[in-house]
C-alpha cells in the first residue's frame, strides 16, 4: 500500500494501537503527525518512525478542546504542507458501574472519546474542504460501543456515538471527496490483559514470542496491534475509495463488517396501538425473537 505524498494526523499515537496506527501508516509512505498527552511517548513515538526511515512530528495535547484539534490540523499543515488523513484514536478509560459513576468520570470520557472525536474531524473537515483534494477519516470505536459493555456506561455510549457520527459525516463530507469510517478494533492491548480468559494466553505469548492461539485470533477476533494496523493503512488509501459511512471490525484473522442498526420485526394495529394491545402481542410478535446485548464472554478451549 503506497501512502506516499499524504500527511496523517493520528491523536493518542504515543502508545498501544495508536502508535501502531502511526507507525503501520508512516510505513507506508505517509508524513504523521504523533499525538498524546505525554511528551516523553511522543518522542518515543516518533523516534520509533524516523529510526525506521519514515516521517514524523509531534504534537503534544489533550484532544477534546478546538485548541487542540486546531494545533494537530496546523502542526500537519506546517511541517508537511496539507492533510489527507485523520484518525481519532485519543481516549481514556473511568469504568464504573452506574450507580458508582460520577459525573466527573462520565464526563471525562465524553470529552476526550466524542468531543475529542468531534473537534479533531471538525478542524480537519475545514482543512480538506479548503484544500479541495478530498481525504480520509478513521474513527475508532469499540465493541462496547455496538453491544455495550458492563461498567462502561461512558465508554459504551462515546464509542457508539463515534458511529452515528462517522455515518453522519460521511453524508456531509461526501461531495468533497472525503471519506469518513468507523473501525472496531480488538487487540492484545493493557486493557484486554485484565479479562480473565485473556489474560495468561497473552502473557505467555509476550514471555515466549509465539503467536497468539488460533482461538483467540479467529473465535475470539483478537490479536496483535499490529494486525488492526493493516485496515487503517487500507481506509488512508486510494484503495478505499468508495468506502464510506461504515463500522468496520478488525483483530487477529477476522475482517468483519458491523451492521447498521435497523428495524427487526414489525407489526400494525388499526388506530395504533394500546399498553394493552401491546402486552397481549409482544411475546408472540415484536419480541418473539429479541436482540443480544453485551460482549459475550471469551471461551477459552478446553484442555
């Protein structure tokens, strides 16, 4: 995949898969703007690119505020001269469940999963459209974000808010030539090595070298940061022209394309419906066959 000649923006790239992002797209030809909040990741990150023989600068912000997403889309436009790629990776975690969530800890994860989503695609949305040449937008969301996930109320809701979003924009940003999509990712990050079924097979795969079980990358999605890197280099690309509006789901060996939501099942009553009415035909009717929710636990093999 040739990306050379394009300049990227990947925010919260200083570790984990955002620096994976950054490195996979810097890899392939393209100029990358590193962001996070912490300066000595950010040179790391960046150290990482250029020892390599790639393209990089850093920028070091709290994604959420414009004066953040304006000083990534400036910093892009001043080393490197444009912009074509922006990717919205930034986020943090505050898990709680319900009824222990403070409104600080709901709020923190807004501002940087969905504002910080918000600001950054606002600020590169008036740059694109200025330069005329189209260009590329890559949100990520979760799984949480498509099925919810218990004590992550604020995650969930912000990730899948990061969905509507991508669908939305990329009906406003269409006539311009830029495209706008939604990745799912699942990898062996710090986060997923605290579920318990995950845990000691990634352990014991970072301790030997070896690969991830074949379960765990194909039933279960989930493999190496480096394996979600493949799709955002794939969405930065011409290759993706006409891609567009879409959840995307990506880990181990599983490429998957998520659903949009739409109506299941359908009923009518003359004059509308009754509390009663409804009662009387749920069971039988519309909910005869109601949907899942939630992340279905990992299944580790048996001995």
């Amino acid at each position: 995949m040739d990306l050379q000649g394009r300049v990227a923006i990947v925010t919260g790239s200083g570790r984990g898969l955002g620096l994976a992002y950054a490195q996979a797209l810097a890899a392939a030809g393209a100029a990358v703007v590193v962001n996070d909040v912490d300066q000595a990741a950010v040179d790391a990150a960046v150290a990482s690119i250029t020892s390599e023989g790639g393209t990089a600068t850093g920028v070091v912000a709290a994604v959420g505020d414009s004066e953040a997403a304006e000083q990534l889309v400036d910093a892009a436009v001043q080393e490197f001269g444009h912009l074509d790629v922006l990717v919205t990776n930034a986020g943090i975690l505050r898990d709680r469940v319900l009824w222990k969530m403070t409104d600080d800890d709901f709020d923190a994860v807004f501002r940087v999963h969905l504002r910080g989503t918000f600001t950054c695609a606002r600020a590169a949305a008036v740059r694109m459209r200025e330069q005329g040449t189209g260009g590329r937008m890559v949100l990520i969301s979760s799984p949480a974000g498509q099925r919810g996930n218990f004590g992550q109320t604020n995650y969930a809701a912000a990730k899948a808010g990061v969905v509507a979003m991508a669908r939305t924009w990329a009906m406003e940003l269409g006539r311009a030539g830029i495209t706008v999509n939604a990745v799912v990712p699942v990898a062996a990050t710090e986060m997923t090595k605290t579920i318990p079924a995950f845990a000691p097979v990634i352990e014991e795969a970072e301790r030997t070298g070896k690969p991830l079980p074949d379960w765990l990358r194909k039933d279960e999605g989930l493999g190496t940061v480096e394996d979600v890197a493949a799709l955002i280099t794939f969405l930065a690309s011409d290759a993706s022209d006409g891609v567009t509006g879409q959840a995307i789901g990506i880990g181990g060996d599983r490429l998957a394309l998520w659903a949009h939501p739409k109506e299941k099942a359908v009923a009518f009553a003359d004059g509308g419906w009754s509390a009663d009415a409804i009662a009387t035909g749920w069971a039988d009717g519309v909910g005869a066959e109601p949907e899942t929710y939630g992340i279905p636990a990992p299944q580790a093999p048996e001995a």
